[in-house]
C-alpha cells in the first residue's frame, strides 16, 4: 500500500489499512510468542493467539490499538509500579502583572509537538498518551524511538502499530543529516496533514544526572522541515519521586570512570527498559507549559548563530519550572550541601524513606570495585539536581 507521502514509508508508523497485517505477522513471530508464552504459560498457542485475535477486532488504527491493548496495560503499570500519575495541564499565564490558570486542554482542536526531560525510554510517552485520552484530548502521540532499541523485528511491529516513528541512530554525519531532514520533514507532516500530536525528548538519551537541558540540535532538526511555529511546540515537564534505573545510571557513571571506553551492550537496553516498566516509581506528575508560539517571537532580534541557543535556554527555563518536587529531592540536597536549609520541605520519617530506598538500590549494584561512596554521590546528584535547576528557573 502507498501512502499519500511515500517518501515516509521506512520511518513511520503503520497506517489504518496495514493494521491487520502487521497483527498477523506479529502473531507469526517466534520470539513475539516465546514472550507472550511467557505471561501464560499454562495456554497453548493456539488458543493464545486467538484469544489476541478476538481481541483485536474491530480494532483499524492506531489509535485504536493503543485504547484497547497499550491503555489498560499502562493503567496496570500506574496502579502497580507507582503511587499515582498526575497530568496537570493547567498552565500558569502571565500578563499585564496578572496570573491566571488556563488549561492547554481548552485548545482540544489544536495539535502539539511536545518536547520534554527523559525519564523512561518507554513509558514517558505512554503514561502521556493515557493521560491525554483521559483528559479528553481528541489522539495521543506519535513518538520518535531509536533504531538502536528495535533489536527484533517483532518490537519493531509492536512500536509502529503503537504510533511510533523510527529515528536512524550510529550513522555517518552525511547519513544522520539525511536522516534528520526526514525525520524532520515527517513531523511537520504528521502535525499539519495526519493532525497528530508528537512526542520527543529535548535530548538524545536520558539525562543521567537528571539535570535536564535541551540540546539545540533537536531543535534545529525540528526546523528543517519548515516553521517551528506550525508544530506548536509545548515544553514539558516529567518529575518521578524515583527513579527506578537510578542505581543503573550510578553503576553506568562508576564504569565510564574506571574504564572511559565502558559501552553499555544491547543487553543492557533491555535491562534499563525492563527495569524502568517494572520498577517502583512513586508519585508521577506530567505538566506542559504554554506552546512557545506565545513568546518565541521575542527572539526575533537575535542573530541566527544565537537564536537556537537562546530558544533552547528558554526552553529549559519553562520545564525546570514545571518540577514537582518531592521531599527526596530536598533531603539529597541538603545532604549533598551538608546542612538543613530545605528542611521545611521533609520530615525524619522522609530521610529514614529514603535512606532504606537508597540502600535497596545501592544493593542491586553489583561490580567487583564498589565504590559505595561515588555511587551515593551519584545518586544524591539525581534527586538534588531538578531543585538546583527549579530554583535557579525561579
């Protein structure tokens, strides 16, 4: 089948026409079903399948995929993995010396590109995507995920079925620049002609001290495919209580530092994301700022080499003030600085909580040198980070 844009076929998702094929080709897949065996052990195949293909019918897009399958799935991984998920969309609008809260939600017939902090490789845009259907949003997400996690081809069905487009990692500059006018060109089509909303992270990979800041190089790739205006960009904010890869992150830091040329193995993607879905998360909160359409014409004065740089500062300025912030994010502070001064935010019994959750996470860590003293460090720089970079947006 040829899509109105063909140009786009080896990077987007699948269409409404392609659904029940790609189904079926994931239902043929041998590892797909080694996984799914998994989760039912005690059910033949046969009757596995079928009871997934009585569930996908009626099922012809994305869209409805993502309701019928990925929605209960993510509302399963909220109940259980986290203290709750909380999308507050409603924004803080200044003018003339007044404040006021006004929802993004009341701009329903608009379509936006959100650009946030990287907390999940998978669920930052799955917890959204629920959030949004919740809150009455017309359609989710279309969601940029790099080639170098679609390590079986069945991932790489689930994902495009899931409204995923691919992004090309490990290539040459003259590839990864070719690839980037694509990808560019793709989203400024699937805002303005497919009239859906985007997804992508302000950086490429997670932040691993979770200070978060936007590389202008996203941004640029952003405007390749015409005005930034028309994919009405919303800065977005995702704060965890905790992170669940935290101890990965601090064992990561102590390899790199032992052996700089320490490269995580495709393994090792798997484990993160494995370890991100099923870790313990606590409290969740997701807030979009204004759509930068609302003052980005305030850079219009500066010289093109600077314009980029400046929209990326004042990008991270909207999503450091989007923090929530929760009492580990202030005792890690103070511990880091050595004395009490947010200690108005916690109590003793928040210090003993996080004091016996840092030391369940230190105890996953398992390296023949370790160095417990650089991993707390580590970790302590993770929760105290987004107070340091709140107040300084403040």
């Amino acid at each position: 089948m040829m899509t109105e844009r063909a140009e786009f076929d080896a990077i987007r998702p699948y269409e409404a026409g392609e659904m029940k094929q790609a189904f079926e080709e994931l239902l043929a897949d041998r590892q797909f079903n080694l996984v799914m065996k998994g989760f039912a052990p005690w059910l033949p195949k046969v009757v596995r399948n079928g009871l997934l293909r009585l569930a996908f019918a009626g099922i012809k897009t994305p869209l409805d995929f993502q309701k019928r399958f990925m929605k209960p799935v993510v509302n399963y991984i909220i109940r259980k993995h986290t203290d709750g998920c909380v999308f507050d969309d409603r924004q803080l609008v200044e003018s003339n010396h007044t404040s006021q809260l006004s929802p993004l939600s009341s701009h329903l017939d608009a379509r936006f590109t959100f650009v946030s902090n990287h907390r999940d490789i998978v669920l930052d845009s799955a917890f959204l995507d629920v959030k949004l259907v919740e809150a009455g949003y017309p359609t989710t997400v279309e969601i940029g995920i790099g080639d170098n996690l679609l390590i079986y081809p069945w991932i790489k069905r689930l994902v495009r079925m899931n409204k995923a487009f691919t992004v090309r990692r490990g290539l040459s500059l003259r590839e990864t620049l070719a690839a980037s006018q694509l990808m560019s060109r793709y989203i400024h089509y699937a805002v303005t002609q497919k009239k859906e909303n985007i997804w992508i992270a302000q950086r490429e990979g997670r932040a691993k001290d979770s200070s978060d800041h936007t590389q202008d190089a996203v941004l640029k790739m952003l405007a390749m495919g015409g005005d930034l205006k028309e994919l009405n960009i919303v800065p977005l904010t995702i704060s965890y209580e905790y992170d669940p890869c935290d101890y990965l992150k601090a064992q990561e830091f102590q390899q790199k530092r032992d052996n700089p040329a320490f490269k995580k193995s495709k393994q090792d993607d798997l484990d993160n994301m494995k370890t991100g879905i099923f870790g313990y998360k606590g409290r969740v909160t997701y807030r979009p700022a204004v759509p930068i359409n609302t003052w980005i014409d305030t850079l219009s004065g500066l010289p093109k080499t600077e314009w980029f740089k400046a929209l990326a500062e004042l990008m991270d300025r909207e999503i450091h003030r989007g923090y929530e912030l929760y009492p580990c994010n202030y005792i890690a502070l103070d511990e880091l600085n050595g004395n009490q001064a947010n200690a108005a935010h916690y109590t003793e019994a928040d210090v003993k909580r996080f004091n016996q959750y840092l030391a369940g996470q230190m105890a996953k860590i398992n390296l023949p040198n370790k160095d417990e003293a650089f991993l707390r460090e580590r970790m302590l720089t993770m929760y105290a980070n987004p107070v340091r970079n709140l107040m300084a947006a403040q």
